[in-house]
C-alpha cells in the first residue's frame, strides 16, 4: 500500500498546505479542550447544539497522507487522499465522493476539516465523468472492503461507524452504494443530482439515515434533486443554505461561482451532521444545531421525514 507525502497539520497552524490545496482559510481553532474523541462528543451532547461552532478547526492534530492507495484486487486500485485524526482511540471514518469533472482533491479540505474534529476522513478518486451507477458499485465494495480490514485505511477506524459525504451526481453513487448494501451507517448529501431511470428504484431501497445539505435553488439548481427526499422511504431530512451555489459544496471549488462563506457554511452543516450520526446514529443534533440559522434564515426548505 503506497504512501506519498505524510506530514503532520496542527489545527492551529493556518498556513498549512493540504495535499497541494490552496492557503486554508483564518478560522481559528474551537477553545473546547478533550484528549478523546469520545470526550468531545460528551461535551457537544451536553451543551446547546450550534453548527457554526463546527466553523472552526476542531481540537486534534491532523496527519495527511496524500495519495494513499486502497487496493480492490488485483488489478483495481483505488487512489485517495487521507486524513487521520490524532487520538489514539477508534474513531469514525467519513468517505468523500467528488462530482463530474471534479476530484478528490476538490474535498480534501473537508476530510481534513472532520478529522479535526475527530473522524478520520477519506477524499476518494473515481471516474469523474460517470457511469456514476459504477462509481456507486464501486464505493459499496470499498465500504465493505475496509468494514472488513480496517487497516487499509488505518486500524483505528471504527468500522460500525462510515459514514459516506457525496457531492453532486457523487451522491447518486452515494446512494447506490447504500442501496447495493454498503456498511456505511448514514450518508450526508451535498447538494446531490440525480440521473438514471433506475435511480428511484435504488433510493427506495435505503433504509440508513440520509440528511441532504442542499445549495439555494434560486441560485442555481441540481438536477433532479428533489429525488432524494421523494424517493427515500424514511429517516431522511433535507435543508438549504442560503445564497449558496452547487459548486460551494464542495472545497477547495475550483469553479468561479463559488464565495468562500458558503463552502464554510457547507464545511460546518456537514461537520455537524457527521458529529450527529457517528455519536448518536442519528442525524436529530445536527437538527437541532441548525436551529438559529432556521431563525435567521440562512437555512431555510427544512423537512424531514
């Protein structure tokens, strides 16, 4: 298993550079103090849920090791970017699917964001152009390949624990990974497109917790994203952000239509609903988080069924 570029980023350091991303932005790093995973968690569920405490940098140092290859068999290997949480103990591990012509380096911020926070993060590099029902056949048996053998990734990873963050038509595959019975607890949606006349038939097979963070359809609006909520039969809930764009879901954006406001507003609704799921297998304290800016407006289209 080949592994190229290691290196150690403390949370606080804000100069760092990721797998060969861009200047991070100034956001400062959260005050709350815990030597453990489990600790954090303890304190975010005894005090008031708010998703822009997950802005900032989360407490624990992060290693980056970029170009971390996952071996499938023989002949399929599989190219990521992965970032690990400091704490020795089992933590989560969340799996991020790029969109079309995109990559796994358009989330490295995001993986590295979450493993700051505690949950190892994982930017993986599939076929960018589709067929994305593959690409979904293709993230179930990665899913399934490190529930087995965790130390494809790292031994630390709690394998009851993979939650799996897709971006645009990398949700469908999302989606179907979950349908073609991924072992993911949940899956986290960011402004996800639909495409495929059998993809209703794959989102009424879901039966994990979904949330769907989606970008403000007056700004611009994903295709046939209304599927999701349709055609999940349950445990599933949907929000958008305020002004954002499809293109700000993901960070670093390399497309124009992007403000860096809205990628970090994505980066803490997502953070928090992966906090929410890994500590509770639910999605209802990233809910509760959301609810000053259900009251402000910078969220609004909230449901869940």
């Amino acid at each position: 298993m080949a592994v190229v570029g290691r290196v150690i980023i403390f949370t606080a350091v804000v100069g760092a550079l990721v797998a060969g991303c861009a200047k991070l932005p100034d956001l400062g790093t959260t005050p709350i103090k815990a030597p453990t995973l489990a600790a954090l968690q303890g304190h975010l569920l005894s005090h008031t849920a708010n998703v822009d405490q997950f802005r900032q940098r989360g407490p624990f140092a992060v290693t980056a090791d970029t170009n971390h290859e996952i071996r499938l068999s023989a002949t399929e290997r599989i190219d990521t970017d992965l970032f690990l949480a400091s704490p020795a103990e089992k933590a989560p591990l969340v799996i991020f699917l790029h969109g079309y012509a995109s990559t796994k380096e358009s989330h490295t911020y995001q993986a590295m964001h979450v493993a700051s926070w505690g949950m190892h993060g994982l930017a993986i590099q599939l076929p960018n152009k589709g067929p994305w029902n593959n690409n979904g056949k293709t993230l179930a048996k990665i899913v399934n390949l490190i529930y087995r053998s965790p130390e494809v990734v790292d031994s630390r990873v709690d394998v009851n624990k993979i939650i799996l963050v897709g971006h645009s038509f990398g949700g469908t595959s999302v989606a179907i990974a979950l349908a073609e019975g991924a072992r993911a607890a949940g899956a986290i949606l960011l402004d996800p497109a639909g495409v495929g006349r059998d993809l209703p038939s794959f989102l009424r097979k879901i039966n994990s917790p979904v949330i769907l963070l989606g970008a403000d359809e007056n700004v611009s609006a994903a295709r046939n994203r209304e599927y999701f909520y349709r055609f999940i039969p349950g445990k599933v809930a949907e929000v958008s952000i305020r002004n954002a764009a499809h293109e700000d879901a993901q960070y670093p954006s390399q497309f124009a239509q992007t403000t860096e406001e809205m990628q970090i507003s994505f980066v803490s609704a997502m953070t928090a609903a992966a906090m929410s799921l890994s500590a509770t297998g639910k999605f209802d304290y990233a809910w509760s988080s959301f609810s000053g800016a259900f009251e402000n407006g910078k969220m609004f289209n909230a449901k869940t069924k």
